[in-house]
C-alpha cells in the first residue's frame, strides 16, 4: 500500500469528509464482544483507520524522477 496524500487534510471539507468515515467505523466498533481478543480489536481499528484514508484522502502519487545516468555519462 502506498503513501497516504495527507496534504489533503489541509482543505476543510477533505478534513471533514475524513473525520466523518473515522467516526462511522469506529461506531461499527462498538458492537465487538468484550470477550474478543485485544490484538484483533486493534487490529480491527488499524484496519478502518487505513481504509477511510484510502477512501477519502486517497493515495500521493509519487513524481517520476528522470534518470540520473543515461548513456551520454558513459
């Protein structure tokens, strides 16, 4: 999975479409049983974190960068 373009959590209705997905999941979480293991707890709430900034932020795309050495330094 790549870089999350958290540059957008500058613009205010990107920040707020964010919180809203974080919100919404982490309601989903409150239904878990008490019994359930705390590692897959968290792992559950590593899991929506990773998904809702996938969903509304998106991923940064990474610039291409022109090769350093071509033929003519040879």
């Amino acid at each position: 999975m790549g870089r999350f373009n958290l540059r957008k959590l500058s613009e205010l209705e990107a920040s707020r479409y964010y919180q809203i997905k974080i919100s919404n999941r982490c309601t989903a979480l409150e239904n878990l049983n008490d019994s359930e293991d705390i590692k897959r707890a968290c792992e559950h709430i590593k899991q929506n974190i990773k998904t809702s900034a996938k969903d509304s932020l998106g991923l940064y795309e990474m610039k291409q960068h022109k090769p350093w050495l071509n033929a003519e330094c040879v």
